[in-house]
C-alpha cells in the first residue's frame, strides 16, 4: 500500500517503472482524486474500509501505511498522525 505514496512521491514513477503518468499524478493532486489534501499543503491521505491509511507529504518526502482490524482499531492512530502531519511550523 506504501508503495503507491511512493508513485505519487515520485511523479508516477517507482524503481524506475512508470505506472502513472506525471499529468495525471498532477491532476489527482490539484483536484483530490483518490487521495485528499490533510491541509498542510503537499500532505495526502486515504483511508480504507477497515482502519487502512495511506499518508504521503511532498514536503517531508516520505510515504508511510498501516494495515487494521477494524476502523476503531486506528482510529486513535489516524488522528495522531493526521494532527501532527498537518502542523504549521
């Protein structure tokens, strides 16, 4: 799941494969296809059905994911992340 922060990250591209193209990784930024702007600008994230969250930040140039049990499982976790990642320094 990291793996697709990183292809975003990266401008659609990952271990030197292209699997999207640069204009479509620009548009799913500018208009929050798939993934939605955190508010801190250049943050992303989606979460999936039962506690998933992918984050990236072209800022900090990093990815991270996390698989769960259940929403209630990350909730706490999501949240965390989320606050500190969409801090103004």
């Amino acid at each position: 799941m990291v793996k697709l922060g990183a292809i975003y990250l990266n401008g659609g591209e990952f271990a030197g494969h292209r699997y999207l193209s640069r204009a479509y990784v620009d548009l799913a930024q500018e208009r929050g296809y798939e993934l939605g702007s955190l508010g801190k600008k250049g943050t992303y994230g989606k979460g999936g059905m039962a506690g998933q969250m992918l984050f990236y930040s072209l800022a900090d140039h990093m990815a991270f994911a996390w698989h769960g049990f259940g929403e209630e499982d990350s909730n706490g976790l999501r949240i965390a992340v989320t606050e500190k990642l969409t801090e103004t320094v």
